[in-house]
C-alpha cells in the first residue's frame, strides 16, 4: 500500500476539504496522515480516519440557490501514524512514497522552538524544524524532489516555509547539494483556502457548508495532485485574497458595524440578521454603491460580482449559527484590515467615488 500523499495534521477541517477532494478527484490518491500533537486523546480519531468503508462528511447549506443537505464519505486515507510514537514510519513514508506533502498545523505550528536545534528528531520541535529532517533524510535517499503544499492561514504560506526551512538547513550546516534540493528542487507551493466546516463528526468526520476553495498558486514544474472543481490553479492568489477580504470578511465587519449601532444583542446569527429588511437594505447598498464600483475601477466587476453572489448565499446558510459575537472580536483591527485597506486599494487603483458608508463605520473607530 503505498501513498502519494503524506499530511501532517488531522483537523477537521482538513477531513472536509483536501481529503475530501483527494477522495473525489481524477485521480483519486492515497494520504498517509500523520498526527503532530502528541496528543493521545486523538487516537481514536487516527483509527477511525483510515476505516475501510472511510469517514462522513456532511455538506449542508445552499448551492446555486438550493439548500444542500447531504453525506459524502472520504476513503482517501489509509493509514494514519504518530509522529511522537511512529517517526521511522513517518520517515520511510516520507522518503519512499510521498510525491505530495500536505499541512495544516495550526497557528503555532511554525513557531520555533529550542528544540529546534537539535541535529536528530524531537517531538517537541516545530513543524519546519521536522520537515528539514525529513527533507535531509530523502536527499540522502537519493529521493525524487517532491511538491509541498501547505494550507496554514498564513499569506504565501509555501515562500514562508520554505524559508523557515532553509534556515533551519543553515543553522544546521547543511550541505550545498541539501541547500540546493530543498531550494531549488523541491516545489514550494502557496495556497489559499477556504471552506466553512461547523462541527465535528465524531470519532471522525466533519460538518461543512457547500463552498469550497483550495487555491494554489502556479510554480515552475507544479502539478495539481488532482483534478477536483474545488482546486484551482492561479497566477497569482492576492487576487482571491483580495476578493475575500474585501467582500465576505468587510462583509462580515459591515454587519458588525450593524450590530453594535442596535444594542448588540448577544444571541444574534448572520443568517437571521441579514434577514431583517433594514439590515438587508444597507448591506446590499453597500455592496452595489461602493463595493462592486471600486472593483470595477480596478477591472474586476464580473470576478467580484459572482464571489459577492456565492457569499451572500454563504451568509444565509440555514445551518450555519455563525454568532456576530465571535465575528467581532479584534473589530478595530478587522475595520483597519478589510476596510481601510480597500478603500486605499480603490483610490490607488483610480477609483473616484465616494464611500460613505465604509467612512462612517472607519469614523466610528470600529470599537466592539
């Protein structure tokens, strides 16, 4: 059994993104997933991922305006290892049958550690600490360069690991032929991702809502690892960031801005409250007054025209309760971020009209 793909990390939203798509695809692919944490409490979960008959995900929300309830199941994965307790088998896997390396490590997963400068494998190093040892141990092998696709929420997350990782091969004194396989032969690969998964399935599986992205970014010599309607190839993915950041995510800081003016009601949900002609009526204001011109000064119209389409059916996910009280934590930030930004981003662009909407929620300071 061997697996082309090896991913570190179990998440749920891994299960109901790229594993469902490596599932689904032409081809479909095998995944060797490998747990980083340690964590015992997850062993369960590691059993269940590599089931024979695979593991539910269930899709509901609305689609191409209908609502969407249904399961898919995900027979990718088959086999599952620790990396704390299994690290020689991750090793062979790594260098014996990985073409495809996959991650998801969660917000500290990149942050350096003191174990970091150790020359043999601790569990207690950080993720790029433990894929240069991987990386060195295939070179060694004399290993075919591979293609590696992180999916942390990080902005060119493929360029930062790559450099986290030559940095670690630096520090360590690597050869000039190891500096060269990992830095010019490996595929370094950015991605953006995006896909709203509610609630786990247990002991594996997930909850997720219809819409689904896994961006990534052409490089020299990159091939998707398949063929699926959710993976797209781009030239350059600052234009889906842009056009998620400045129309779903201002979206969401607009209803905040909403929100707060009318007492902040702490039980309030997106779906329930864009379903109130007035907060309707302002938000569709907005987005036909001042955000769909703006991108149309920048020459994206029709491009931000169809995501606004597909967010607006996201906000109303009859199965989501996405509460506006976790939306508004960090507000202020998220007003510099999603709303200043776009306006400045308009105005260089050449856009002339005015923004008073937008003006008035970055003149109320965005204070939560």
């Amino acid at each position: 059994m061997k697996t082309p793909v090896i991913q570190f990390g179990t998440s749920r939203f891994l299960q109901a993104h790229a594993d469902l798509f490596l599932s689904e695809g032409t081809p479909a692919l095998g995944i060797t997933v490998v747990q980083t944490s340690g964590d015992p409490a997850r062993a369960g979960r590691l059993a269940a991922l590599a089931a024979p008959d695979g593991y539910p995900v269930r899709i509901r929300g609305r689609k191409d305006g209908r609502v969407v309830d249904e399961e898919q199941r995900v027979t990718s994965v088959r086999r599952c290892l620790s990396m704390t307790d299994q690290y020689e088998e991750v090793r062979r896997v790594f260098v014996e049958e990985a073409e495809y390396v996959l991650s998801n490590t969660g917000d500290s997963g990149y942050e350096s550690k003191a174990e970091d400068s150790l020359s043999a494998f601790s569990p207690g190093m950080s993720f790029p600490a433990k894929l240069y040892l991987l990386l060195a141990a295939r070179h060694a092998e004399n290993g075919r360069p591979l293609t590696i696709l992180p999916m942390e929420l990080i902005a060119d997350n493929g360029k930062v690991l790559r450099g986290l990782v030559l940095e670690i091969a630096a520090a360590n004194n690597a050869t000039a032929g190891l500096m060269r396989y990992i830095a010019d032969e490996t595929i370094w690969a950015s991605s953006l991702v995006d896909r709203i998964v509610s609630a786990p399935i247990e002991p594996a599986g997930a909850v997720a809502e219809p819409y689904a992205l896994w961006a990534i970014e052409r490089a020299p010599g990159l091939v998707a690892p398949t063929v699926h309607p959710a993976i797209q190839l781009v030239d350059d993915l600052r234009e889906i960031e842009t056009l998620k950041l400045h129309i779903l995510n201002l979206g969401h800081t607009a209803l905040v801005d909403m929100w707060i003016r009318q007492g902040a009601p702490a039980q309030a949900i997106v779906r329930e409250f864009i379903a109130r002609p007035d907060v309707k009526a302002e938000l569709d204001d907005l987005y036909q007054s001042e955000v769909l011109p703006a991108f149309a000064a920048l020459g994206r119209r029709d491009a931000a025209a169809a995501y606004l389409a597909t967010t607006l059916e996201r906000f109303s996910n009859p199965f989501l309760d996405h509460k506006l009280s976790d939306i508004a934590q960090n507000h202020a930030q998220k007003v510099e971020r999603r709303i200043v930004a776009f306006v400045d981003l308009a105005r260089a662009g050449g856009h002339k009209g005015d923004f008073p909407r937008l003006t008035a929620i970055v003149d109320r300071g965005g204070a939560a």
